[in-house]
C-alpha cells in the first residue's frame, strides 16, 4: 500500500461492497483518500474509515444511478479526483451459442455502458478540481478469451479501448485513464458457499486448499499461487498516485505472469 500517497484526494470505487473494490477502498483510505464506495449491496464497507469513507447504494444498469453516485462524492466531499471503474459481472456460459441476446444484454449493461456512464459522470467533477485519474479494473479475459466467459470477454475487451479513448481525449487536459487486468485472484468467487473453490473440491475429490492449489497447477500459473485482492488493490492505488503522473492509456496485468501477450 502507498502509505500518505493519496492525502487529501477524494475516490469513488464502484463494485465496493466486496473482493477487489472493497480492498481498494481499504488500501486508498490507508493511503489518505477520502472515498465513497458504491454498489448494490454496500454492506461490507460497514466500520470502514470513519468519516472519510461513505457508501452509495448504485445499480450502474441505471444511468441516472451514475450521475447520483459522483454528486453523492461531492455532497460528502466537495471535490472528486479519482474514479475506480470497478463493478461487473462474470456468468459462467455453455458457450457462444447458447448465450443470449439477453444475456449480452445484461452483461454489456453493467461492465461496459456503466464504466462509460460513471466515467461520463465523473469526468467533469476531475476537470472542475484541474486534473483527475480514471482506473478501469478489466481482466485477462479481454486478451485470452475464456470460451465459458464470451460475452464477459468481449465486454473487458471493450474496456481497454474505453481506456484508450479516455487517455486519447483528456490525458491533456490533466485526467489519466488506465487498465487493470486482473487474472486468478481469490475472490469471494472462490470462496463463497458453493463457489468455485467448493466446486474444484467436489470435481477433484479433496479439500478445498488442495483442490485450488491443483487449479493452480493446472493452469501454470508461474508464481505458482492465487492472487490477492489486496495485490491488485496495490496496483489500483500506485496508479492513482502521483507517482504514476506520467502513466495513461496503459493496461497493466495482475496476474502471476498467466498472460503470455503484452
């Protein structure tokens, strides 16, 4: 964690209520921020932070939750400098055939058009306050496309190149946009009850350690490990620093060395 690095900034973290965005919103308010974590269910932000981290019930699906979400920031803070795009899902699919129209629907709705809807909100609280940082959290799959995961590929796909033209449009005028792409973080996809790594356990006939240890093998992960969400959590918080002024339109991997392109 950059400790200080981020003193007096105000954030919004959207899909805050657990795994990745909730370890930002803990790593950015250790880093000094002052953040306002949105999501459906915003109850695993409770006791976090004291005064200088609030919550917002937001459902990006809907585009006037976004614009209430950054004046929700505002109202609490009086500025904002830095948006984590954040909230998605990813449904498990028998394929490209057998996934719908609804289901692209549904999937495109909230991990594309709601990272364009809050960065459409934000963007002009930052040019208010000189400058700002957009950070887009995607995933491997927009480059090694999971074939159970089409229509969630396609949609961290399109994320990188929203991060683009973010960066292409207002690197200049003080906003930076980058990209995180996680891969094989333990997240509360694994963990939960009947979640992935009690699925793993029950397919290879041992305990869950074993089983998601034999995951890790199976897919040559060369740390030869899980990833943290406090791991990706570091990365989000670096780039939002200014230690990483010079940094846009970048996409970074969190991966364990998985992602065999640049």
């Amino acid at each position: 964690m950059v400790s200080g690095g981020l003193d007096g900034k105000v954030a919004v973290v959207t899909g805050a209520g657990g795994g990745i965005g909730l370890a930002c919103v803990r790593a950015f308010h250790a880093a000094g921020a002052c953040v306002l974590g949105a999501d459906i269910d915003t109850g695993g932000l409770a006791g976090i932070g004291g005064e200088r981290v609030r919550e917002a019930r937001v459902d990006l699906r809907h585009p006037e939750d976004a614009d209430a979400m950054v004046q929700a920031a505002l109202d609490a803070f009086g500025r904002l400098d830095i948006l984590v795009n954040n909230a998605s899902i990813a449904p498990v699919r028998q394929g490209f055939l057998a996934t719908t129209d609804e289901d692209w629907q549904r999937t495109l709705e909230l991990n594309l058009l709601g990272y364009i809807r809050a960065a459409r909100a934000a963007i002009p609280a930052l040019q208010r306050a000189g400058g700002g940082v957009l950070i887009h959290v995607a995933s491997e799959a927009a480059r090694m496309p999971n074939p159970r995961l089409p229509d969630y590929s396609v949609s961290k796909s399109g994320v990188l190149m929203l991060s683009k033209v973010l960066a292409a449009e207002f690197t200049s005028q003080g906003i930076r946009s980058n990209v995180v792409s996680p891969a094989f973080i333990r997240s509360p996809i694994y963990d939960r009850p009947g979640g992935l790594a009690d699925s793993l356990a029950e397919e290879f006939g041992v305990d869950k350690e074993t089983a998601l240890q034999k995951y890790v093998e199976l897919n040559r992960i060369p740390v030869g490990r899980l990833g943290t969400v406090d791991e990706v959590a570091s990365m989000v918080t670096y780039l939002a620093t200014d230690d990483a002024a010079f940094i846009s339109g970048s996409n970074f991997s969190v991966d364990g060395g998985v992602t065999p392109v640049i």
